[in-house]
C-alpha cells in the first residue's frame, strides 16, 4: 500500500514549465506565453498553480524563458497558493530542459514535470507524484497531457536540444511507467486556436474543480465576477462566463459558449456566441463574433481558418489597454535630483541635529502599497522613505528622503499619503480604484482632521481623493498653499 502522507512526498520534485509560445493563429501582439492565454475565469498558469496546491504541492520549480516579468506579476512568490516558488530562466524558450541539470536533483529522484500550457486536473498531478507515469487522454486519438513523472536518471538522459516534441517522444516511450488517463473535465490544453476555443467549454459547464472562484456571481446563464458591470436588457444565453473589469451593455447579446476575458467592454448591438473574446478589448455594437476568438482589433475566425484585423478607427473591434501604474514624470525627477544636490549641505546639518536631538538616523524603509492590480485584488506594493517621528529634526530628513523618492521614481511631487498594506485594504473598494490611479506624493492635501498622534483613516481618504481629482498643476499648487497655511497657524 503506498504511503500518502506529506512526508512521503518531501522527496518529490515538481517542475512546471511556463516556457510554451502562444501559437501562430491565436490573435493578440503581446508575444506573451501561452501559459497566460485563459481558461475560463483564469490563465492557464492560474489553474494549473490550482491543480498543484490541491493536489499538495508546497514546493515548486518554475521555468521561464520570455517575459518573467508577466508571470511574476501573476503568480507572485506562489502565497495565494500556500506553494514556495523556486524560479530558473531558460535561455531558450524552444529547448528548455537543459535548465533540469542545474537544478541540484538528487540521485534517482523522483521529478514531476508539467506544462503550464497544458492543464491537468489535481488527481493526475496526485497520481504522478507518487508513481512513475505518464499522463494521457484518449479521446479518439491519445493525446499526450504535458505531464509525466521519472526518476532523474531519464532526465539526465534529455540532450541540450531536446524541444517540446522531442520531449513528448520520450514521454511515450517510457518504460515501466504507468499511464495515468486524464477524463475530458481533467484536461486542456492550447497547442493552437482550436485548442484554445475548446478549452472554454470545459470551464464553462463548471465541472472542473476550482472553474468558477467561490467569490464569483453565480447566475442562471452562468458566472460573472462581482467587478463585471452587466445591464439587466442584455441578453445572455447560457453558459456564459464574464470576466473582471468587464461592461456589457444593454442591447448586447452575449452566448452561448462565450467568455469575456477581464476588462472587455461589449457595446449595445454585439453579438458573441461560441466564442473567447481576450483581455483589453472593445467590441463595437456592428460586430457578430462566433466561433471566434479575439484580442484588440484582431479576431481568428475558426469557422473559415482566417484572420481579420479591423482598424481601430472604425470603432468596431479596438484595443483597451490596463492604466499602468501611476509613474514620475522625467522632469518631475529631474527637479527632485536637483533639489537633492542643492540641499546636501543642509542634510549633513540636520543628521546632526537629528542624532543629538532624537537619537535617531536619517529615515526609516517602509513597504506601502503603490496601486491595486485591476481587477484583482492582489496589490503592487513600494519602499519608501519616511521619517522616524514628527519631530522637526525627523521631518526635515524624511522629506530630504522623500525627495530622493521622487528622483528614483518611486513617488510624485503631489499624489497621496503611503499607506501600508492593513490600512489600504481598510478603504472601500471605490476609495481602491480611485487611488490606483493616483501616484504616493511627497505632498498631500490637507485632512479636515491632522491629528499627529494617530492616522484619521476616514479624513485622510477624503483628502486623498480631492488631490486624486485634482489633476491640473494649478489645483494641486493651491492645494500645497492651503496646507503650507495650514500648517503655519
């Protein structure tokens, strides 16, 4: 009888490659991996990080080659999962697997590997941490899953070379290796646009452990997120999934069989049906989608095996791109390096004083929160600097710091007070949307309410949201007015 008690699985090595290109027919000109193309409410990557936890992997290897950048954005440090993250870089997105030789695996170790383009359900990831084997579905032809265990021994045998088809070959040829069988509902994959289509439906009936998240709007035609501005004259046809950020209008006609990505915007007069409209994207009320997939102004029709690229100045089909987080100006920078060079002698004054007076040492680090991921609600956090206390001494250095900020980019002349994680999350969800827009500023508009001894949450908001609307040079200098005023009674 096998032991399936964690620790017998201490000894297991998953390793998930995020390394597949989006394929040739399936639209977008982001470039970005297949792994991140979605699988109904989420990516690829996103589900099969689901699959892994459920199945109790705590521990995992990842391996990126193109755009880490997006995948670290996603997946972050693996917390969302309760999995530890361990990162490798292949150079070479087509031949990744000489990275395995790098990675300190012991003597015949027992190694998962996965695809994250392909995703198996958490009983094939399970079954394969406890046994040599290859995971497959047969479904008329049969379909090698991405997914296989082996000791090291044949991993060491993988050549510089090896590519993803190379890799299958050896797959299955395996000897002595159990074939684990993936049922319909525990499998999918996006090998190309068909592939990518079909997916959807296996999300769509709501089958698929972990398909539609438990916060998601359960309807009668199927699932929305509770982001998704949805008109009550739209009209939709089950099943339906609708993604956050969306706004579906009256008018529009939505499924069967369709998905809306996050931040897809669906004008009075649409028509979806059997279709995958991606991320970013408008859909003009003269346009019909079905059997399509769409990203921006570009759509695979798989119907007639053929693209279309609409320009964007036909209002029809358009690419809506996510507001980046708030960044410093060039010459809001170059002002703050200049005041910092003209102020250095003072500095050395004030540290001075700062030590004989408080005892302390110019500023302190501290995490905050920058802006909130759209339609997520993971956070992008920042370091900055503040000052140790509100004594004159402290203030003076941390605003020499907070100018120092400014010059790295990391906060604006004007924009909001830094908030820590435990305050940001005590705002409301509109005072977070607003906010995400708006830059940390060295300079603040003054509270109705500044009581030094303790943060007034509620105040502070307030006058964070007047600078968030102020957004000409003249409104925010009269706001810097006031409180320089203010603060001199």
């Amino acid at each position: 009888m096998q032991d399936h008690s964690p620790s017998s699985l201490c000894t297991v090595r998953v390793v998930l490659f995020m390394t597949h290109e989006r394929a040739a027919d399936v639209p977008g000109d982001d470039h970005l991996p297949a792994c991140l193309l979605p699988l109904g409410t989420a990516s690829f990557a996103e589900r099969t990080m689901d699959s892994c936890a459920l199945a109790g992997v705590r521990q995992l290897d990842v391996v990126v080659s193109e755009h880490p950048e997006a995948l670290r954005a996603i997946l972050q440090d693996g917390a969302p999962w309760g999995i530890q993250i361990n990162w490798h870089h292949a150079k070479e997105s087509a031949s990744p697997y000489t990275v395995l030789r790098g990675m300190g695996l012991g003597l015949q170790q027992h190694v998962v590997i996965g695809h994250a383009h392909q995703w198996v359900g958490s009983r094939i990831v399970r079954e394969l941490m406890h046994s040599n084997g290859v995971a497959l579905q047969v479904a008329g032809d049969v379909v090698w899953t991405g997914w296989f265990s082996a000791n090291t021994a044949l991993l060491s045998a993988l050549g510089s070379h090896e590519d993803y088809q190379s890799l299958a070959k050896r797959a299955r040829s395996m000897e002595g290796a159990r074939c684990v069988i993936a049922a319909a509902t525990e499998f999918a994959q996006n090998l190309c646009a068909s592939d990518l289509l079909a997916a959807q439906n296996h999300a769509l009936d709501g089958t698929q452990e972990a398909a539609i998240p438990a916060s998601w709007l359960r309807m009668p035609w199927g699932a929305a997120s509770p982001d998704a501005v949805i008109h009550a004259d739209a009209h939709i046809h089950g099943p339906v999934l609708v993604g956050p950020g969306c706004v579906v209008e009256a008018g529009a006609e939505l499924g069967p069989a369709t998905v809306l990505s996050h931040d897809v915007f669906v004008a009075n007069g649409a028509r979806v049906r059997q279709s995958l409209v991606m991320a970013n994207t408008y859909v003009g009320g003269q346009i019909a989608l079905e059997n399509a997939l769409a990203q921006g102004n570009s759509i695979q029709s798989l119907k007639w095996d053929v693209r279309t690229v609409l320009s964007p100045q036909d209002a029809m089909m358009a690419p809506l791109r996510s507001k980046a987080s708030p960044a410093t100006p060039w010459t809001s920078q170059l002002l703050a390096a200049l005041a910092t060079f003209a102020l250095l002698p003072m500095l050395w004054v004030a540290l001075v004083l700062q030590k004989l007076l408080t005892g302390n040492t110019r500023w302190r680090s501290v995490r905050v929160v920058q802006s909130r991921v759209s339609g997520q609600d993971r956070l992008l956090l920042q370091t900055v600097r503040q000052a140790h206390s509100q004594q004159a001494a402290d203030r003076w250095v941390g605003h020499y710091g907070a100018l120092l900020d400014i010059a790295q980019g990391r906060r604006n002349w004007f924009g909001l007070r830094p908030r820590t994680e435990s305050e940001w999350y005590a705002l409301g969800r509109d005072w977070q949307e607003l906010f995400s827009r708006t830059a940390i500023g060295l300079f603040h508009a003054p509270a109705w309410s500044e009581d030094r001894a303790g943060m007034d949450s509620e105040a502070y908001a307030a006058a964070d949201a007047f600078m968030a609307v102020q957004s000409t040079m003249s409104g925010r200098v009269r706001i810097l007015y006031t409180r320089l005023r203010i603060s001199g009674r």
